[in-house]
C-alpha cells in the first residue's frame, strides 16, 4: 500500500505538469489550422482568378487545391489537350467556348469564390490523367465543395457538345450557381449577308434586261436540294448543340468521324451524310435520265449502269453507318 502511495506521489507532479500545458493551449487549435488553410487556398485560387478567368493547373496544383481538403468551393476542370503536337481541334474549339463561359462568370455581378474554372492539360499534368483513369479529352468535370464527383458532374460532351450555353446549364444543375453567358460580337454572319445580298442585286441589275435564268427550274430544283440536304444530314443539330468536328483519342491517336451512339454526331458525321445522299440523289437522277431520254441505246445502258452503281453502293455505305450507330439494327447491304 505504502508503495502505491508513493508512487502516486512520484507521478503527480508529472500529471500537474500536464494538465497545464492542456491549458496553456489555445482551444481548437486544429480547426484554427484547418480554417487558415482553407482561407490560404481560397485567397490563392481569388488571385489567379483575378489575373485569367481559367486557372491553369499542373499534377500538384490540382492535387493541392482541387482535390485535397479542405475546400468550400466548387471547381470545374477541362481536361484537355492544347499543344500543336496534338493536334486536337476539337480540344482548341472546346477551348473557345470554355473561354467565353469563364469570363462571362468572372465579370458578372455574382461572381465569388464559390466557383471557379480551371484548366489541365495533359502535357502538364499527364498523372492527373492516369489518376483520374481518363483516356479522352476534352473532357469537363466538377469537383463539388463536398464529397466526390458522381456521374452525373461529368458533363456528357458527346450527347450534348460543348456549347457555352450547355455548359452553363450544366453547371447549374450540379452547383446552383447561375452563369448568363454573353459573347463577343461576331459581325461575320451580318458581313456575310450584306455581301450576299449586294453580290444577288448586282446580279439582278447587269441581267435587268433579261431575267429568263429567275424561271429557270434546274437551278431552283438545285438550291432546294442543297437545303435538303443540309437538314437531312443533321446541320440544324450541330447548330444547335455545337457538337466537336471529330474525336480524337489523346492515347492512341485515333481520329473518329462516327460517333458511336444514336443520340450524338460529329459534324464529320454530318458532312460525310450529306455527300451520301447527294451521290444516291446523283444515281437516281442518273437513272432518270436513262429512262427518260431518246438518245443513243448504248449510251443510255451506261448512264442507267452509272447511277445504279451509285444507289447501290452509297445506300450500302449510308446502311452500315445507320447499323452502327443503331446497334442491334439487323439489315445491312453489301456493306456490313
């Protein structure tokens, strides 16, 4: 007993000692270090926003300030690939419309530091690609304040393209944050127009004495076919959604003009349909004319035989890009 006592007193200047340094410590020293740290990112990341609208970011940067806590703000990322060796056109058109989307939320009146835009290329920041198991670009996702990134904040770029007003709309669905884009003015389309309408009347005046050619049907059948084909091959819908010219895979290089699911396209994918149709529309006017016509029998045969080598073997061209992009889709001719 008498041992217990005296150790016991042995050990009470110890636990003095202790309990004085438990209160000599300033209260929550862990959470002040945790609150200066995110006010030192938030200020860092104010500062780069303040001098470009999209913060560029490397491997460290991103780890640092996109995915290590703490963080109380929202980030987008737009993995690409810039650099000429690349060559991604798609990545520099991506780029442009990213572009106006953050500056059109750096200079609005609600801006804060609730949201900002950054920017990894795969150049600079090729482990970021490899951590994130990413293998295309571009590619646009949000790292939201809390918690990790779902499924639903990588944006679907090949379904809906990378229109700075789709993106916005994205934005909004997985932040709340409302983001009205304005850009630049572009005076090209109003040029364009002035110039087609003064090069028509200056048409129109040197032929005033003879304007036959107004009534000429071939030329009007013409013009109403190239606006046929142009909404037949889907231009209306690459106005709309502002879809990439092709895809190109960063790792392997491979440049595809077919998007492989029926709710997306190319606007490759949309010329390639246009020249389709207008070679069956050539074979079948070929075949027309074979019909039609009372010249020679001989030339007649080669004619019919020209354009129904064209039906046939664009159809079959048109038929398998149909089935590959309708999977499961059981016709195909000559052409699988």
């Amino acid at each position: 007993m008498a041992s217990v006592w005296a150790t016991s007193l042995v050990n009470l200047p110890v636990l003095s000692v202790f309990f004085l340094l438990l209160l000599c410590l300033p209260p929550g020293g862990g959470q002040k270090k945790k609150e200066n740290m995110l006010s030192e990112k938030v200020d860092q990341m104010m500062e780069w926003s303040s001098r470009r609208s999209v913060v560029r970011m490397n491997g460290d940067k991103f780890r640092r300030f996109v995915k290590a806590p703490p963080r109380n703000y929202s980030v987008i990322v737009m993995f690409t690939a810039l650099q000429p060796q690349r060559q991604c056109s798609v990545c520099r058109q991506a780029n442009e419309e990213y572009q106006v989307l953050a500056n059109s939320w750096r200079y609005s009146s609600a801006f804060s530091n609730k949201l900002f835009f950054t920017v990894v290329d795969y150049d600079e920041g090729a482990d970021v690609f490899q951590q994130l198991n990413m293998n295309s670009a571009p590619t646009f996702m949000h790292f939201p304040a809390k918690g990790k990134p779902k499924r639903a904040d990588t944006f679907d770029l090949q379904r809906i393209g990378f229109a700075s007003e789709q993106l916005a709309k994205w934005i909004a669905d997985r932040t709340d944050v409302q983001i009205r884009v304005f850009r630049p003015p572009n005076y090209s389309g109003t040029i364009a127009l002035a110039l087609l309408v003064s090069l028509v009347g200056g048409l129109l005046y040197l032929r005033r004495n003879n304007l036959e050619f107004i009534y000429n049907k071939t030329g009007w059948a013409m013009a109403a076919l190239c606006v046929v084909f142009a909404m037949t091959s889907g231009q209306m819908w690459n106005h709309i959604r502002g879809p990439p010219y092709a895809h190109k895979n960063p790792q392997n290089g491979q440049v595809s003009y077919i998007h492989g699911s029926s709710q997306a396209q190319f606007v490759a994918e949309s010329h390639i349909i246009l020249l389709l149709n207008a070679a069956i529309t050539m074979g079948m006017v070929l075949l027309n004319e074979a019909a039609t016509s009372k010249g020679d029998v001989g030339k007649r045969r080669i004619i019919c035989l020209v354009g129904l080598g064209l039906v046939v073997f664009f159809f079959s061209f048109l038929l398998s890009i149909f089935r590959s992009k309708y999977h499961g889709y059981p016709y195909s001719f000559l052409i699988k």
